[in-house]
C-alpha cells in the first residue's frame, strides 16, 4: 500500500480531515502539521498512521518571526520527509506545496505531488500596498507556477479559483474539484434554535479574518432589541476584536471553539452571516465551509454580494447578498425576515443537500488519484 505524507501550515481542518477519510482505506497516511497559531485544537485523527506537529515559532500576523516560523516549518518538513520517504505528497496551501517542491527537487524526483487549493495564495495576493509586497507577490508567483508544473493533481475547493486565476498557466494540469463539504458526524448534536424572533439571533462561526465585515454586523444589530449576534472562531487581531467588542452590547464572542464543537454554536442562532471583504480578492472566489453547513443546516446565509459564493447562495436560494460595508443594508434585512422566508430557505436546502454528499466527492477524489498520481 502506498503511503500519502500531508503537510499543512496549520491545524488540519474539517475539510483536511475529509481528504484523510476518501484516502484512508487504500493509501498510508502520514500527517505533519504547524500549530502556528497555538489553537489548543486536537484534531480527530483517526485513520492517520502517524502525526507530526511543530509548535515552534508559533506567531501570529505576517512579519518578519512569522517568515522564520515558515522556514523552520519547511526545514522540519523536508526532514519528515527524509525520514517517511513517501511515495505522494499532498500539500495544503502555498507553504505546503513549497517543501514538498523543494524536497522533490533535492532528495526524490520520483515523489508524486498533490497541491490542494483552497485559498487564493496570500504570498500572492497581499493584501495591502507597498514595494515590499509587490515583489513578494511577483516572485512568489513565479515559483507557484514553475512548482504547479511538477504536480500530478490540483485539489480545487471552488472552480472559483481556477477560472480566476489557475486557468491562466495550469490548464494542462490534471485537476480535480472538492467542495468543503460537511463530514460525517460535524452538525450531529445539532438542535435548531427555538425561533421565535425574541431575539432573531445572527451567528458568525470561523476564522474571523475580516473584522469589518463583524463590525457591519455589530451596527446593524445594535440597539435593534429583537436582534442579537453570537461569534465563535480565531482571530489574528485578537485585542483589535475585543476592543471592538466593548461598544457592543448585544453580541457575545465565545473564542476559538474545539474540534467536534461546531454544533454547540450553530444550536444557538437562526441566521448564518458569512459576508466577506471583498476588496480582498480572495473572498471573490472562495467557497467557505458555511455555505454547505448553511445547506446542511437549512438557516438563511447571508453574503457578499458580487461575489462567486452570492452567485451560488441565489442559485440555491438558501440566503441573501449584501454590502457587506452597509450596515442599514443589512439591518433592514433582518428584521425583515419573516417566518415564510425560513421555511423557504428549509426547503431549499433541503433540495440542495442531494447535491452536496460526500459519499460521491469522496469517490471522485480516489478517482483522480488512481488516474493521474498512481498511473502517471
């Protein structure tokens, strides 16, 4: 049996996990991980044959400690490598993609690639102006592209950032989409909040990187008494969140939540808010986990408007499009929601779900890894 080494920058997330769970039964798995962040998060994982985490130079934002940090996690990983000798590589984001290059490059030729996207790479797309970022984002461009030649299979979460971007050089390069879809057993302790609009209660849950687009939210629910938001996930700007948060009396933050502890949030709420900056190219084209837990969920998402995930949030019919800047906007949507509009929304998730099981993306993954990485 062939063994797949899993390098990720960060502790692996639900969407990593399912990727472990589609190639658990006929590949041997490795996984090695930076818990950069210090998230005090355990991962379920089951089905890994072994686990390699590094918690040194764990750092927060992107400065110079943070650039050494990635250097140390790339060095450690070319070591593991070294070590596990796999026979594929899948890498998540950008640092992933750049240790299993350079281990390719320096110790295994034969070593097969896989490069998950997920994001548009930030090395690439800074957010932000200056010299500095400017060159940072050609010449890392340059590499990704010159690195995506040696890859036998590109992971797309959203077409979204194929047709963006990756379509432009890497359109000869097997590819494959898998949508971050909910795993088996996330939402199982869910209950529905009892909904009674005393208060309609919004509820963020993830990384919040974005803290605008939380402060939209926190305005149009302030002083509004049949409103109120609850927000649960990781931060990079932790005081600024909390500075925040002092000005707001209807809103609770809950901090970074455990793995396996989705459910406990969304029991809490009857909207999901999943509005993102769209001066950020990124939040263009992504398709976050929300989407899907919306759909699994059957709650009423709320988006950005002008975006790849509004275009599919009203194809679905599961939610609305917003400013995500006006705050007026996005009150008078609120407390228009009616309950004929959440029942609405039920049966269209409901009609959705069919479209989104894992138990057919988990066989379309297998199935690009048997054509393109076992048999090229």
């Amino acid at each position: 049996m062939k063994k797949i080494m899993m390098l990720s920058p960060s502790v692996p997330d639900p969407r990593m996990m399912n990727r472990v769970r589609a190639l658990r039964e006929h590949y041997r798995i490795v996984f090695y991980y930076w818990d950069r962040l210090n998230e005090s998060i355990e991962p379920d994982m089951r089905g890994v044959e072994r686990t390699y985490i590094r918690k040194k130079g764990q750092s927060k934002g992107m400065h110079l400690k943070t650039l050494i940090g990635y250097w140390g996690y790339i060095l450690q990983g070319i070591r593991l490598l070294i070590h596990e000798r796999p026979h594929i590589i899948h890498a998540f984001r950008y640092e992933g993609l750049m240790t299993a290059f350079l281990y390719r490059f320096w110790c295994d030729r034969s070593v097969k690639i896989v490069y998950e996207i997920a994001d548009l790479p930030s090395a690439i797309f800074p957010r932000g102006k200056g010299l500095f970022k400017k060159i940072l984002a050609k010449t890392s461009a340059m590499k990704e592209r010159r690195w995506i030649k040696k890859c036998s299979l590109l992971v797309f979460t959203s077409p979204g950032f194929y047709e963006f971007y990756y379509k432009k050089f890497a359109s000869s390069r097997p590819k494959v989409y898998q949508e971050n879809l909910v795993g088996p057993g996330i939402l199982d302790g869910y209950q529905a909040h009892p909904r009674d609009f005393k208060p309609l209660v919004i509820g963020y849950f993830g990384n919040m990187r974005y803290l605008n687009t939380i402060k939209t939210l926190l305005d149009a629910v302030e002083g509004e008494p049949g409103l109120r938001v609850e927000l649960a996930g990781f931060t990079q700007s932790e005081r600024k969140l909390y500075r925040l948060l002092k000005k707001y009396k209807q809103a609770s933050y809950h901090g970074i939540f455990p793995s396996g502890g989705l459910w406990k949030y969304y029991s809490m709420v009857d909207v999901i808010y999943c509005a993102y900056d769209t001066d950020d190219k990124n939040a263009l084209v992504l398709m976050p986990n929300k989407f899907y837990e919306a759909i699994e969920l059957g709650l009423p998402l709320i988006v950005s408007r002008g975006t790849y995930l509004a275009k599919r949030t009203e194809k679905e019919g599961i939610g609305y499009a917003i400013d995500e800047s006006d705050s007026d906007e996005l009150r008078r949507l609120l407390l228009s929601l009616k309950e004929e509009d959440f029942e609405r929304i039920q049966n269209a998730a409901e009609e959705a779900r069919e479209k989104y099981r894992v138990e057919e993306t988990d066989p379309r993954l297998l199935t690009a890894y048997r054509e393109h990485v076992d048999g090229d």
